[in-house]
C-alpha cells in the first residue's frame, strides 16, 4: 500500500524491499512515515557496506564491524590485521549479507520505537 516509500532507500536490495513490506504490514501511514524517518537513518546502504569492507582491508581492520555495530568483531579484526586478511576479504564478498544483517537488526529496533511511541 506505501511500497513505493521503501524504493527511496538508497541501495535497496529486492531482498531488503520483501522484508521491509513484511515487517511493516499493518503500520497506519503515519506510523509508516515514522518508522521509515527512523529506520532510514540507521539502515546501512549495501554499495556503502563495500566500501567500509575496502577501507578495512587496507587502512583500518574492523572499520565495516564497527560501523555496524559489532564492536568485539571489530576490535578482534584490529588486533589480528583482519584475521590475517581473510576476514576482511570473506566481508567484502559478504558485504551485501552484513548490511542486510544490520538492516533486519534496525527494523526490529525502528519497529519497537514505533509501536512504543518513543520516537521523539
């Protein structure tokens, strides 16, 4: 009924668009205007997660972990130079699969939000 809100996400996978209609069934429109004001600013673009995955292969080991909020991941893929390059090279063909990951993560948390009416 509001899909056509989801196709302004920057990056949207088809993947991402059938969770996002899924999880939002049955949102009134404001709350549907709501929920994507929140969750857009914490929702991760997959062409962006890429990057990340690029900058922490050669600059910072961990940077794609730490922005996505993965804080042990992280500080582990510092101290071990990415687990020895590998992880950081699974990551970026994984890239798309970790921003999706964290996307579901902050639809759950947008959803709360909505549904509690603690968005202010």
């Amino acid at each position: 009924m509001f899909d056509s809100q989801f196709m302004a996400l920057p990056g949207i996978t088809p993947q991402e668009y059938s969770y996002l209609q899924t999880a939002t069934n049955g949102l009134s429109e404001q709350q549907l205007r709501t929920f994507l004001m929140i969750y857009s600013g914490k929702r991760k673009n997959p062409s962006d997660m890429l990057l990340f995955c690029i900058i922490g292969l050669f600059l910072l080991p961990g940077l794609q972990r730490f922005i996505i909020g993965q804080i042990g991941m992280g500080i582990l893929y510092l101290f071990t130079i990415g687990l020895c390059f590998i992880g950081s090279i699974v990551d970026i063909i994984n890239h798309k699969e970790l921003a999706f990951e964290h996307n579901q993560r902050m639809v759950f948390e947008s959803l709360q939000m909505v549904r509690m009416g603690n968005f202010q």
